[in-house]
C-alpha cells in the first residue's frame, strides 16, 4: 500500500483546525482523503418511494436520468429530475415484491431484476418476461444478484450462477458440479478486467475468466475463523456479501470485515484497525476510475481510499434517526468527526451507486443522495 | 447397320435406364424433411414479389423477388422491368436511404443485408444482420439500418457506414415489419406472434416502440386480443400508427359465428406516442372477410390508407377523416371510452363507415408503395408475378406490370395458390396461411369442437414446415395422410365448404409437402455440436440415469423421438391428459424445427420447452428426466433446438 498523498501528518492537522470547530466547508477534499459529501437528501415512502427498504441501488447510466431502486415492495425507479416514481411490482409481471438486485443493459437499456421469484426483464416501461426455474434455465427461484456483462446476464441464485446469453438464449449454470467450490448460496456479482466474480454464501470469492473459461478460488485461508489468524493472508471469511472490482482492485466485502486484493496481495480492513463503520458489510462497491471503496455497513457508510489508507464514513448521531455525522480516520486514527444537521437516511446501509461525483445510498429507511455541493433538491427546483 | 443399331439401342436404353435411375434417386426425401417430386423447374422460376420500394421522385420502382433470390428495378411509368440482380436467399424487405442512393435487401435465409447501388444497380456489399432478417428501414440520416429478425425477436441497429451491427434489441415475438415517425424519433415494430399469455388466455400481440436518439426500447405497447401484426404504418402527421392485424377467437368453440367465427381481420389504430392508447377497426363486412392483411400505407396527403388482404387478393382503402370520427381522435388521442374500443374491436357492420372502396389486385397482394404525388399506388402481387397499379383518384386499377414469371402453373404453385386463399372458406374467413404464417405456427391453441365437443380438446397450432414425412397428423393422430387432412377434414373443421377435392386437393398437399425446414441457427455450419449440445444428445440417447438406473426403452427421448423427423410417428401417453381432453394418447410430435414452435404439448400449456419437463412430467411418463440435473435440462435443451 502506498503511504498517503498528503504532505505529512501536521499538515493534514493544520488543515483539519480550520474546520475542526465547524463543519468543513463546501466541495471539501482533503488531499488524499475521499471526496467528502456534506450535503444529503432523503426520499423516502413520503415521496412516493414502495418501501423504505433499498436494497439495492443502481443508476442508470444509459437514460442518465434515474435510479432503480430494489425495495422489499417492487422494484422502483427514481426520476430525480422531477421526482417521478415508477413502481412495478408482481401485479405487473414482476417476479416477486422483494427486489434483491438491479443490473441495466448498458446496450439496450433494458433492467434486470434479481427477485425471490426469478429474474425479471424489464423493458420498454413494462415487466417483459419474468424468467424462473421453471420455464427458463435459470438455476433457481430466489436470485440474489444480477450483472450484464457483455451479452451475458448474470444471475447469483441460491443454487448456483446463471448465465444466460441474451442473443443466443442459452443458459448455463455454475455450480458445485462445475465450479471449484462445495458452496452453491451465490450471493452476488461483479465483473471487470475480463473476470466475473461470484460471492458466495460461505464459498468466498469465485472469479471466472471469461474468454479462458477459467476458474480461481479465494477462500479464507484461516477456514471458519471469525478473526484474522495472519493478518493480510487472503479473504477475511469465507461468508461474502459482495465482489467488486476496479481498476486492477478486487474488494470482498464479508460480515467479518473487508479485503482488498492487488491480484498479489490481499489488505484486509476491520472496526478496529481502520476507519471501517462496522465489520458487519452488507455490500461494497468501487468508484469506477478510482481506488475508493465504498463500504455499506450496519453501522454507516466508509469510504476508504485503498492508496492512501484514508477513511470517511457517513453514519447518524443515533441508531434510528438523529442528525448526520462524518468522520475522518487515517488508518486507525480517527482524525476528524462532526455534525451535519442531514446525513444518510440510517446508518444501515445496504447499498450504494455513483452518478458522475453524485452518490445514491440505499439504507434501510429510505434514498439518500449525496452531492458535495448544497443543491436543492431536484423536485423541489421542478415544483 | 444392324450392329450400329444394336449399339445405338443399347446406348439409348442404358442412357434412358441413367436418366431414370437418377430421376428416381433424385425422388423421395429431401434433408430439408420436403418431398422431391413434386417440384418441377418452373417451380424456381417464379419471381413471387413481396416488397416494394419507389425512389423519391418515383421515377424507379424496386420489387423483392423473394422466390428467385433477386430484386428488379422497373420503370412505373414505362411498365418496363429494366433489370434484375441476384440478392441472399428468401429476400424480404427493402429500404431505400434518404438520398435514393442506396437499397437495402433483408436476405431471410442467409441472415444478411444486401447493399445495392442504385446508380449502377449492382450489390455492392453485403452486411451481416441478425437471425431472419425481415422489414427493415433506414433513420432520417441514413446512418442506421433497423432491421427486424424474425427468428430470434429481435431489432438489429446496424451503421450503414462501418455495416456494424451496433445494437440488438429485444422485441416482441417475431418481430416482422418496421416504420420510421415523420419526425425521425421513433421507430415501431409490428410483431407477429402474440406474447406470452396465460393458458386459455386471448392473444396479444404487440407494438414495439424504439427511441431512435437513444436507441433503446421505450414502449411496448400491446394489442390485446390480436395476433398476425404485419403492415405497419405512421400517419404523415405522426400522431398515429396503423398496424394491419388478426383478431382471432381462438377459445370459443368453431361452431361460433355470432360477431366473427374464428378470425376477424382489421387494423389497430395506436396513438403514436409512447404510452399512449390503441383501438381497433375491422376490414371485414358482416358476411364477407378481407382475409389475411398483409401491407399498410398512407397515402403522402394522410388522407387514405390502402391496405392489401393478401388472402382475398384485395386492396382496401380507407378514408381517415372517418376513421377519426368513428374513433373520435382529436388532436392524435383517443377520446372513445374503453367499452366502446372494445365494442368496435368486433363490430362487422362498421367497415362501410371507414372503407371507401375494395380494389382487385391479380393474386395474393403483398407490401405495397405510394408515388410522391399520392396519385398512384404500387401493389406486389406474390402469387401472379406482377405489380397492380391503382390511381388512388378513381380508386381503381389502371395497369399491371409483369414481372415475368413463368406462364405456367405447376402443382406447387396451384397448391401455394390454395393455401394463400380464402376463397375456399365460408364468407372467406380463413386460408391456410392464416394460422400457418410463414407455413409455420400462429402461436395459438384452437377448441376446435367437433373434435372434442365445446370447450374441450383444445389443441396447440402445428407448423407445416418439413412435415412431408411425419404422418399421421393432427394431435389426435386422425389423418394418416395430407391428403385426408386437406379433403374433407379441412372442409368440416375448418372451412365449412366443400374443402379441398380432385386436383386442387392434390395441389395443396404437393406445396406443404414440398415446404421444408427453413435454416436452423442452433446448428453449426459445419454440423459439429458444441460441448453442451454434444452433453445434452447423450442424455437424448442415454439407456441409464445419472445414478446408473437402468432406463426402459420406452421411456428413453430417442426412442419415440427418432431420427430423422425425430418422430416414432405412434400415439403415446406422456401423462399431460388434462381435465377436458377426452383422451391421454396424442401424436408424437416431429422435434425438427422445435425451436421455432412454442407453445408446446398438445393444448400449448408450455411457452418454454423447460415447461415440459420441469412442470408435466411429475411421473417420468414424457421421458425419465427427474434426475437431471437443471444444467443437463438446458443442455438437453440445447441439443434439442439444433433438430
């Protein structure tokens, strides 16, 4: 790991007491820390949103004018020029009401989406096919994750991957008959450099090299030990929640702390070594073009800039509402915390996605989107 | 001399014996499943025009000759065929660019796009598009080719420059023909098979709605209870889209005539923005059915739309001002209320409001084209080689052009004739094609009554293509020949005349047995299986489970299902006897072309070929597959779809 982009210690001080006693000022980016995000809004049920509960987040990066929301009550989608909701839920052919996972086809535009009945297209407006165990090759029912890479869909079901090829139509599974691991709980996905990556429930972390339709395995190499025996050997446990890879940096986040792996050596990240909210991680993503890590805990958000060892996290002065809170860490040392009278709508976060330098995150009570200029809510400037 | 006549004799009789010999082992089956012997070389000659295209000025017309593989150029004021070039196999569409600089040939067969110049008249390249490519058309630009294929739902966006495919969008269910919005923002797709619909639920077909700018699907607009989209339209002013259609009623038993029998025909009318609201008229009048309709066009004032229906070699022309006013449209929406679109859905005695005039084309009118001025408009006429021209002032014919096909008729030809026809039928409801478009299947299951009494016996829709082999017919296994199925059970079940007799009957039977198998893309030019295909045909072929269970020889896919229609051509009980079925044996289907035939079993419960393993064979009575595995089910599968 590279030591920090700043200066030295005492200039990061120097920087930090010229807002230690307010907030830090707008645009704030502290030289080698991540950008820091002061300005949050919520939307929530009250805005039309089906349910509280966001699973999953993902902009859509073809229409650029929305976000898909995976919620506990349909799948949603957030026009964040004027506040439009768009629900679909299975009264409209939808698979079923819990929406674990959202992919768009970065070609067609089409929306896909991971539900405890099937994997749902949506396109066109409408709910076009719900594809199941039973009337498609899809391994199971209750799929977890779905990714479009290439022409491939990709979906994490509890009993295997499923690729299905969106020209050709063919399914193939992979499983424990065919994968290099005993564990089928597929639990999510990424894809990059030409890999999938497969979180699975207990199996760690399965990458497929695509064009060489190659298997490798990482797996915790100290077994079913909750701890870390040899710090930075490998995954931190084998129960993974997510992959995430960018720009030569696989992230595998775990209910027992993340890892981080240069594809030569793994970095492993717990509450109580580094800025990390919690090691309870429901779900990471990396900022596309960079080395941040954006961690979705039980606890708050962090955000670690893998270069410099750098934290911010976003939480709330208390379990269940309470004012917003940001912190600044420096590898374990906490070298900065305070207030915002708005921050992330709960501390439980299950996902996040970027538009440009904009953050959407979902918790377990509502949309938050952060900017890091004040902006007044875009359906407030359509109204 | 008597020697040199001996000689001779013998020459001239081994010669006759070679002739013969290869006569005859050119008789008999083709690998396409369609029968030698009834073709005869004029069979390859007709030029079976399809489509149309007029340069902007009018002064060029182009027909697609989709039998002879080639497109004429033909001056529409002369009446003169001033050349003719070879495009891809089955050409179907044609699109011209924005400059009438270029042609573009969709070539159903070879899954290509011939480029023509226009200038020279020569293919000057030849683009890869997707599977079955059909309509297609250019952007106001010219810079991107949308082309529909067929086989596999989907909408190709191709740059005309680099000849790319850039995007392959989904469509509905055999997406056909394409038209751009006048203001270059929209592209909409008629489809021609229904969606996927719930069992013993009316059909709907649906309006596939494409953003040009950025090209993604935004609407999918559905048509409920149609099926057969074909023609499709944008009104000049770009408030509406005309999609010429099949209103089928399909569920309610044959004997129903009240408010249509089995089919109605007419046009959907669809608010041209996306989400907006659809209604319907028909072309059909209370006793007399414009059967199968085909092509769609404005005329460039918007004032008329002509329609071609196909099985009653007809044109209608509809006047817009009515149809607006019956339809109550005002300012491009909709105002009727839901009861009453749906009342008009099927409502015979309207068409006297909205049709102007009915004009006879020569046989089976196809796509069809307007001059600039309006003042003309230019019908292909597939069956008689030849395009109708119609002054749209006089509505009425004022010339043919030949196209120069041959003069003669030959039993294959007769029989297309036959089966493209309506006239056979009562009131002229319903031609072969009709349910067999493309000699395939209309995607429908049918209460055909006197088989299985009202409401029971519903049966799945069977293609016609490479079936010359593969008796007895029907589900029920009734017809142990084509000939008995186009005689007098066509004519009870389904035309209610006298059907099919003498050399007409022969006829028919001599053009579906020499339809063949169109080309498969699960198969690999070369014939070799992929890894999962080779798995999945030995799990087709397999005697033992994946435990080591031996597998009764009656219970093995291959054994009912063998090569090379795939068929055992017997009765068998898979287990699927429903709760209306009088009987649990059925016809086992031929699995050449399975692919293409969903829905499937008997009563098209299936939409998926999973279905029929992962839903209806509980007991292993359609084949022992409990133990596979679901990635040997789709292996299985794989292998199935190369047949």
């Amino acid at each position: 790991m590279r030591p920090p982009k700043l200066v030295c210690i005492s200039h990061l001080l120097a920087c930090l007491s010229l807002v230690f006693t307010s907030n830090l000022c707008a645009e704030t980016v502290l030289e080698g820390f991540p950008p820091i995000y002061e300005n949050w809004e919520t939307i929530s049920t009250a805005d039309g949103l089906p349910n509280d509960h966001i699973f999953w987040v993902e902009v859509d990066d073809v229409r650029k004018d929305r976000v898909w929301l995976g919620t506990d009550d349909g799948l949603a989608s957030y026009q964040w020029k004027d506040g439009t909701v768009e629900v679909f839920t299975p009264a409209d052919g939808l698979g079923h009401q819990a929406v674990m996972s959202v992919a768009v086809d970065p070609v067609t535009g089409d929306v896909w989406a991971a539900t405890f009945g099937g994997l749902s297209l949506i396109s066109g407006g409408k709910v076009a096919k719900n594809f199941t165990q039973v009337n498609s090759g899809l391994a199971n029912d209750v799929v977890f994750a779905v990714i479009v890479e290439g022409r491939d869909v990709w979906a994490a079901t509890i009993a295997g991957t499923s690729r299905y090829n969106i020209e050709s139509g063919e399914w193939k599974i992979y499983s424990s008959l065919n994968m290099p691991t005993d564990e089928n709980w597929c639990y999510n996905l990424s894809s990059g450099g030409g890999k999938v990556f497969i979180a699975a429930w207990g199996g760690g972390i399965i990458e497929y090299e695509v064009e060489k339709d190659h298997f490798r395995h990482y797996i915790d190499p100290d077994g079913e030990f909750e701890i870390e025996l040899f710090p930075n050997d490998g995954l931190v446990h084998n129960i993974t929640t997510s992959p995430s890879y960018e720009s030569g940096l696989l992230w595998a986040t775990t209910y027992f702390g993340l890892s981080v792996y240069d594809f030569r050596r793994w970095n492993s990240y717990f509450d109580h070594d580094s800025g990390l909210a919690s090691n309870f991680i429901n779900f990471g993503r990396a900022r596309p073009g960079t080395h941040e890590g954006w961690i979705c805990t039980d606890k708050g958000l962090s955000v670690l800039n893998h270069d410099s060892n750098t934290w911010v996290t976003y939480t709330t002065t208390e379990d269940h509402g309470g004012k917003g809170l940001i912190r600044l860490h420096e590898g374990a040392t906490k070298l900065h915390e305070h207030e915002i009278n708005q921050g992330i709508a709960h501390r439980f976060v299950l996902s996040v996605d970027f538009f440009g330098d904009e953050i959407w995150v979902g918790t377990a009570q509502g949309l938050s989107h952060g900017t890091l200029t004040p902006t007044k809510p875009a359906r407030e400037e359509a109204q | 001399m008597k020697g040199r006549s001996k000689t001779v004799r013998v020459l001239v009789s081994t010669s006759v014996l070679i002739v013969m010999t290869l006569a005859f082992a050119s008789y008999g089956e083709n690998p396409d499943g369609s029968k030698h012997e009834h073709f005869q070389p004029e069979d390859t000659l007709y030029k079976s025009p399809i489509h149309l295209a007029l340069t902007r000025d009018g002064g060029l017309l182009f027909v697609v000759c989709h039998n002879t593989d080639s497109v004429q150029m033909v001056n529409p004021l002369t009446r003169e065929v001033l050349g003719e070039i070879t495009v891809g196999r089955r050409p179907y569409g044609i699109a011209l660019s924005p400059n009438d600089r270029r042609a573009y040939v969709s070539n159903s067969w070879d899954d290509t796009v011939s480029v023509i110049d226009i200038e020279t008249f020569e293919v000057v390249d030849t683009i890869t598009a997707g599977a079955d490519p059909h309509g297609l058309i250019l952007d106001r630009t010219g810079e991107n080719l949308y082309v529909t294929n067929l086989y596999s739902s989907t909408l190709s966006i191709i740059s005309t420059e680099t000849g790319e495919t850039i995007k392959l969008l989904k469509t509905g269910v055999k997406p056909l023909e394409v038209a751009l919005s006048p203001d270059g923002r929209h592209i909409y797709v008629s489809n021609l098979l229904t969606a996927e619909v719930g069992f013993r639920e009316p059909p709907e077909s649906e309006v596939t709605i494409i953003d040009t700018e950025m090209q993604i699907v935004v609407d999918r607009r559905r048509l409920p209870g149609t099926n057969i989209s074909q023609g499709i339209a944008v009104s000049p002013d770009g408030e509406l889209v005309f999609v010429a259609l099949e209103i089928p009623k399909n569920l309610i038993p044959e004997t129903q005539i009240y408010q249509g029998w089995m089919v109605t025909y007419g046009i959907a009318v669809l608010e041209a923005r996306p989400g907006g609201r659809v209604a319907f008229l028909l072309l059909d009048e209370m006793d007399l059915y414009y059967a199968d309709p085909f092509g769609l066009v404005f005329s460039p004032d918007g004032r008329q739309i002509f329609v071609t229906s196909s099985g009653v070699d007809t044109v209608s022309v509809l006047d817009m001002d009515e149809v607006k006013r019956i339809l109550k449209i005002e300012d491009g929406r909709i105002t009727l209320p839901d009861e009453t679109i749906s009342l008009y859905a099927r409502h015979l005695g309207l068409s006297s409001e909205y049709v102007d005039a009915r004009i006879p084309t020569q046989f089976n009118p196809k796509g069809l084209v307007a001059s600039p001025d309006g003042a003309r408009v230019y019908v292909a006429n597939r069956l008689s080689d030849s395009v109708t021209i119609i002054d749209t002032k006089n509505q009425a014919v004022v010339g043919e052009i030949d196209l120069g096909g041959p003069q003669v008729t030959t039993t294959v030809r007769r029989g297309e004739y036959l089966f493209n026809h309506a006239v056979i039928s009562f009131q002229r409801q319903l031609s072969c094609i009709t349910c067999h478009p493309e000699n395939n299947v209309d995607g429908l299951l049918y209460d055909i009554a006197v088989d299985g009494g009202l409401g029971g016996n519903l049966v799945d829709n069977r293609t016609l293509r490479g079936v010359a082999y593969t008796g007895p017919f029907k589900w029920s296994g009734k017809n142990p020949t084509l000939m008995r199925q186009e005689g007098p059970r066509a004519a009870q079940l389904f035309f209610r005349s006298h059907g099919f007799t003498g050399s007409d009957q022969h006829a028919v039977v001599a053009f579906i047995e020499s339809t063949p198998l169109y080309p498969n893309r699960h198969q690999a030019p070369d014939g070799r299986l992929t890894p999962a295909q080779e798995r999945g045909k030995r799990i087709f072929e397999r005697s033992q489970t994946n435990d080591g269970k031996y597998i009764p020889i009656g219970n093995r896919c291959i054994t009912c299902h063998p090569a090379p229609h795939h068929t055992g051509r017997q009765m068998n009980d898979v287990g699927t006897k429903a709760y209306f079925d009088t009987d649990g044996e059925f016809d086992t289907p031929q699995l050449t072309g399975i692919y293409m035939t969903s829905p499937y079993l008997h009563d098209g419960r299936c939409w998926s070929l999973e279905e029929i393993w992962t839903l209806y064979n509980p007991y292993d009575l359609h084949g022992v597959a409990n133990d596979l595995t679901k990635q040997q089910l789709n292996e299985l599968i794989e292998f199935l779809k190369t047949l």
